[in-house]
RNA sequence: GGACAGAUGGGUGAGUUGGCUGAAACCACAUCCCUGCUAAGGAUGCGUACUCGUAAGGGUACCGAGGGUUCGAAUCCCUCUCUGUCCGCCA
C-alpha cells in the first residue's frame, strides 16, 4: 500500500515514479482527491460526533437531577440523523479509496533503472563462467535418467505438474536439507508454516485483491494455496508490533508453492521449469528502515553464494520498472545457465518491498514511543526444482549420467 | 460432524441491573528514587489508528467481525468468524 500522505504532499514525484510501473495517472488523481475528500468528511463527522457526545452526557445528568428531558431529547435526534447520514458518506469513500489504493504498486527505489520488460534489465555481475562440453549437452527433459516422470504428473493431476523418483527425488530432497543449512549459518531461522492461507495473509503480502487468478483457491473455503513462502512468513507479524532490538528478523523457510500460471499457456510447457506445484526454499527479512538495504545485500550474498557453491554459473540482473512486481521496490533475479537451452534462466528473486507490504498487513516496530512500520524483504534461496534441472544440465556426461555437486553428496 | 463454553489492553483478568469504563486490579515493561552489590521497596508512565496543535494537551473511533435497538452499548438483540472442552472420526 502507498503512503497516501506521499501522494497528498508529493503528487508530482509519486506520478513520475508509477509512470514506468504503467500505473494510470488518473488513477492516481482519484486516489488522492478522494482521500483528501475523506479527511474533510471524516473531520465533519468528528465533530458533529463530539458535538452529540458532549449532548448524550447531558441526558444522563438531567435525568438524574429530574429535569425535563424532551427538548433535549428531540435535539439529539437530530444530532443521530446528521452523523448517520456523515457516517454513511464516510464509509463510502474509505471503501471506494481502498477500492484504488489496493490495486497501486510500489513505487520503484531510485536506483531502479527505466524500462518496459525484461529486455531492459540491468546484467550487474557474472558470477562462474558456464562449463565447456566436448559433446552437444542435452536439455534436462532429454536426460533419461528415470528421475523425472512427466507423463505420470499428468495423470496424477494435470500438465504442469510432474514426478519425481529415484535419485531426481533425493536430490531434490538433498538439496532443500543443504539450502536450510547453508541458510541458517548465514542467521536465518527456519520456520515450517501451512500451505494455506486466508484472504488476510494473501492481502497483506500483496497478492490480493489483484491477483486472485494467480491462486488457487479451496472449493468451499476462503482460504488459497500459498504462490510462496514469503505470504505465510512474513504475515507471521502482521498486526504485530516488534521489539526494536529483535530486528532484523531473518527466516527461511522451505515450501511447496502453487500458482495458477495463467497467462503463461503455451511457455515452457516441456521439462520442469514452469510447474504449477515447485519446491522452494525462501528467505524473508523484517528489518528497521535502516538496516533494509543491509539485509538486501545479505540475501542477495546467501542466493548467490549457495549457487557458487553448487558450481553453478549464475548472473545478477537488476529488474527495471517495467519489469517490477506488484509489490517490490527493487529486485534483483538470479539467473543461472542452462546448458541445454544455452541461455540463462531466472532461479532466485530478492526483492525489498520497502514499507509496502509492512502498511497492508500493519507490521511495526516500537522505536522509542514511536510506531513505525517495518520495512520486508523476500528472496528465494533458491528454487528446487530449477536448481535440480539445473544440476541434471550443467553435470551431464557425455555417457547421459549427471554428476552431484560435491556439497550436496553428504545429503544424499 | 454432535454437545456445551468463551472471545476485553503485551499477559492474567474485572466489568454483562446500558451513561461516572478506552476500560479496575495484578503481572510484565520503561524512567526515576532508595539500598554498598543483589534481592526487596517506593514514585511516575505505559493500547491502537486517524486528526487538531510548535508543544503541553485536545477530539473521534475501536472491548473477535458486521449489523440492529437506544438520546447513549464492552454491557441488550441478530448474523458470522474464531478459540477452548467433551464425544465421534483420524495422520
């Protein structure tokens, strides 16, 4: 959610930094006339509400002392009527204001380049170069390895999902126990939280009321398969208020993650890269205002650094606007290469939302005698399935077996 | 799924013959005082949001959520949600 002060003070500049997220100027213009129009109803209201407070106290005291009561009485009446009829006027705008301010992206960092899509993103750093091949590799679909079993995905539940077996299956196991452990000796604590999650949560991260196609939802239920770690776990605080000194609160947290995928019928419909169901370990951060770029960087190091350490050459994309989601400020993808497709292929997102998703779900901490709200931060540690085909494509022989980064051999 | 019970501030927990209660008391917490240290003791402060004000300090709303009755509701009525206990079922 915006700061609807930043708009009320500092339109301009709000409009010019929306402007590359493509969010409509008169949206905007609505958002702030109709706010502005709420705090003068909602002042009215107030003081007609003091007004027939100051008025009902009489009663009781009159009643008491035997007065005549009925003057004061139809007087009050009035009273009623004029703060029913404010009070309806009032909740007409907070509902239409929300109605907008929902729907409003987060405002870029300054330091996010301008662009359209993806084309414009910005390559910061290679990290490994990808490996030679003296043979043609293969992609990770044509490794026939009996670790990845598509057709029996599909007829479990539908296209999009898939099964895993054999040493595709501890692998994947593997590498969830290895990211958890990498992660915790970088300071994040790990948390196991439900698969589920109510309308509430799904707001607070930013996932609703917009992208309700996204998700699927429970038949019968209000309740949604999370897309992300990152909706339970950061609302693990929502409506919470926390202790300075327990910032920067650091968690991981592996879980399966759903999405609808729609609106990506016909890409990558082969191999495992875009599943409806995937493995993930996260990373999510509460910090102070102060400490969020820090923790930034902390995450974006622990991604990258647990690549490196399975061997596999990545590059650091910084997003520009148009390619920003909902909710972040600043994100930067990891992209790691994929032998097969010869290209690199996004496997970890950090982004900083900033305030953002602290204003939906009211996460605050104590400074002094102030509130203020918490700055969150998500990234994946790393995606497992893209991380499993990953290792099939880049650790493939010429005889078709696939090799096991030598950190990962103790878990399996 | 069946039968009861309940939902009040960081916690425990008063308040349910409607006005003096945004909320007692205790605990926790913060600052200060006292004590050689510790323990104990004393004083003061201590919900959230919005809003007016340089500030001190005001105003409005909120006692699970939403609606209703009333001049006035934490207190009465309705609906919903959630929690607890017992029974059934179950990893």
């Amino acid at each position: 959610m915006l700061d609807i002060k930043l708009l009320q003070n500092d339109f301009e500049s709000v409009c010019a930094k929306l402007r590359i997220k493509k969010v409509d100027e008169n949206l905007l213009e609505q958002m702030r006339t109709l706010s502005l129009n709420l705090k003068e109803k909602r002042k009215e209201l107030e003081e007609l509400q003091a007004k027939q407070n100051a008025k009902s106290k009489l009663f009781g005291v009159y009643a008491k002392e035997g007065k005549d009561i009925k003057e004061l009485q139809e007087e009050l009446f009035g009273y009623k009527q004029q703060t029913n009829l404010a009070n309806a006027g009032v909740k007409v705008l907070e509902g239409e204001l929300e109605k907008i301010a929902s729907i409003i992206p987060n405002i870029p960092d300054p330091d996010v380049p301008a662009g359209k899509d993806e084309n414009d993103n910005v390559e910061l750093k290679k990290v490994l170069t990808p490996p030679v091949f003296d043979f043609v590799p293969k992609e990770h679909w044509d490794l026939s390895l009996d670790w990845l079993d598509f057709e029996r995905g599909v007829k479990l539940a539908k296209s999009r999902f898939t099964v895993l077996k054999n040493d595709g299956a501890k692998l994947a196991r593997a590498l969830i126990n290895y990211m958890l452990d990498f992660n915790a000796k970088r300071g994040f604590r790990e948390v196991s939280v439900p698969y589920l999650a109510n309308r509430e949560t799904l707001y607070g991260t930013g996932q609703l009321p917009k992208f309700e196609n996204d998700l699927f939802k429970i038949d019968g239920e209000d309740l949604f398969l999370i897309p992300t770690a990152e909706v339970p776990v950061t609302n693990l605080f929502r409506d919470e208020i926390l202790d300075i000194n327990d910032l920067p609160l650091m968690m991981t947290c592996y879980s399966e993650c759903f999405r609808k995928e729609a609106g990506s019928a016909g890409r990558d419909t082969r191999g495992m890269i875009r599943q409806h169901q995937f493995s993930k370990v996260e990373l999510v951060s509460i910090t102070t205002p102060q400490q969020s770029d820090a923790v930034f960087e902390s995450m974006l190091t622990c991604a990258s650094d647990l690549l490196t350490s399975l061997g596999l050459a990545h590059r650091h994309l910084l997003l520009c606007g148009g390619d920003l989601g909902f909710g972040a400020a600043k994100t930067i993808d990891l992209e790691v290469w994929f032998p097969g497709q010869n290209r690199y292929r996004e496997i970890s997102s950090i982004s900083n939302t900033r305030d953002f998703q602290a204003r939906r779900a009211m996460i605050r901490y104590r400074d002094g005698k102030k509130n203020r709200l918490v700055h969150t931060l998500n990234g994946s540690s790393l995606a497992v399935g893209r991380t499993l085909i990953a290792i099939m494509e880049n650790y493939q022989k010429a005889d078709g077996s696939v090799g096991i980064p030598e950190v990962l051999q103790p878990y399996m």
